[in-house]
C-alpha cells in the first residue's frame, strides 16, 4: 500500500491518501483515487447525490399525479395568500373554492396539493374538470368497467382529489354519472376533495340539472363541502392585470 499526506480538493482539510497497491515491477501506482475528498466532504457528496435522487422520484410523482410543473411553486409576492392560508387550514376537508378569472384558484391548489405529496406523501390526483370529462367520456366508449375501475380509483385509491374549474367539463350524462358516482364514493370513504369552479352554485346547478344525478352532485357538495371564496381583493397589487 503507498499513503501520501495530502489535501481535501474540497475543504482543504489534511487527508492521508491510499493511493492503493504499487506495481512493484514497474513501481507504477495501480489504482489511483481520481477526486481527493476529506470524509466529511464524502459523506456531504453522498447525502446530496441521495437528496437528488430523491428529488427526480418526487418530480415523477408530481407528474403522476397530474400536476402541470410550472404551477406548484408558490410566489407569496405574486399569489393571493389570502386563499392559499385558507386551504391550508383547512385542508382536510372537502373544500369548494369559488372566486372569479385570476383569482389564484388554480396556483394555490397546485401548490398545496404538491406540498401535501412530498411532505406528507399524500397520494394526490389533480384533473382539470374539463380533461376529467373528456377522459372518462373516452373510457366509456372503450368500455362500461374501464369507466368504472376508475371511477372506484379516484374515489378510494388517493388521499386528496382536486378537481380544477368544474362546470368547464362538457356535461353529458357519462360525465354526470361519473362524477356522481365519484362524490358519493368519496363522501363514504370521508377523504377530502377540493374543487374549484368559477360559476356559483345555482350557476353549476342548472348546467347539471338536466341530467339525471345532477341535483344529487350539488346536494352532495352543499353537504359535504366548506366554501372558500377567492377575492380579487385579496390579489397583490403586483399581480393585479395579469402574470
Ligand atoms: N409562482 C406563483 N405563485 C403564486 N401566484 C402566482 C405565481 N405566478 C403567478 N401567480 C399569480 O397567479 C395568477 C393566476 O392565477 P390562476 O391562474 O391560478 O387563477 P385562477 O383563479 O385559477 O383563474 P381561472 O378561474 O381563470 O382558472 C396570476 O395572475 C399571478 O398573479
Ligand atoms: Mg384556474
Ligand atoms: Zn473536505
């Protein structure tokens, strides 16, 4: 073995280099450590090469869970705080957030909805109400139990569900069904839900009217649901007119 007396390329503290075995014929050194680190400065590199790791397994999961990336990091200087500490109070609950065009809706439950994933490990779905609908609709035409699988999917398989801008999805009466379905599920099994819509509530009610289990979801919702409601108001006036 040959030791040598060196530095730590990263701190600079002493460290007492194996430079491994010595070839005793040509008196070359055999194996030679490539990046000379103190233990301490090792230990930190594994620890970060841990840490990102586990950084691209939760970026994964966001994705899974439906969650477009540029939306979960919350900007308290952009962002209507108002809502988003409102949320978080009361998170476990079913939560109905109304509030009008660019009121943060979107960004605050993508926040926390992310937040609630990686810090709690809380399996989260997130749907656009409108990709919810065109989804299931697709799942009925290839078949009635596809539809079906995954409706018992959201309503028992996930901690949270956020259902984005309800009312936006086009109602037909698999759409209407699904979510039906889904809500009632949802309210045996007591998980939260959090959707947010832009309409009113006798608004949503006469677009889901017409439909068999309409009224039955939006009895659902006023029974089960806390309402939240997000103010232009609460907007930061650097966000006030736009991104
Ligand atoms: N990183 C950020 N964190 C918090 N807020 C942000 C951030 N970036 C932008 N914002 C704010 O979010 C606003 C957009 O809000 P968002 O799209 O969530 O509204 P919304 O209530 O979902 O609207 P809509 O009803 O049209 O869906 C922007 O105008 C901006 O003020
Ligand atoms: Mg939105
Ligand atoms: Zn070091």
């Amino acid at each position: 073995m040959y030791f040598k007396d060196t530095f730590c390329e990263n701190c600079g503290a002493a460290v007492v280099l194996n430079y491994g075995d010595i070839d005793l014929e040509t008196r070359a050194v055999i194996k030679k450590t490539p990046h000379v680190v103190c233990d301490t400065c090792g230990d930190l590199a594994r620890e970060n090469r841990r840490r990102s790791l586990n950084w691209w397994k939760d970026k994964e999961r966001i994705n899974d869970a439906g969650f477009p990336e540029d939306l979960i990091k919350w900007d308290s200087i952009k962002g209507n705080n108002t809502l988003y500490e409102s949320i978080k109070a009361a998170q476990m609950r079913w939560l109905w957030i109304s509030g009008s065009h660019g009121t943060c809706k979107t960004r605050a439950l993508c926040a926390l909805g992310a937040e609630l994933l990686i810090r709690k490990r809380w399996k989260v779905a997130y749907y656009r109400a409108v990709d919810l609908g065109t989804k299931v609709s697709a799942l009925y035409s290839k078949s009635v139990d596809k539809a079906e699988a995954f409706q018992r999917k959201l309503a028992w398989g996930f901690d949270l569900i956020i259902i984005d801008d309800l009312g936006k999805e086009v109602v037909t009466p698999r759409v209407i069904e699904f979510i039906y379905g889904l809500v009632d599920a949802r309210a045996v099994s007591r998980k939260p839900l959090w959707f947010s819509t832009n309409l009113d509530g006798d608004s949503l009610e006469r677009l889901y009217k017409k439909e068999n289990h309409g009224p039955a979801i939006l009895r659902r919702l006023r029974e089960n649901c806390e309402t939240i409601q997000a103010f232009k108001k609460d907007m930061p006036a650097i966000a006030k007119g736009g991104n």
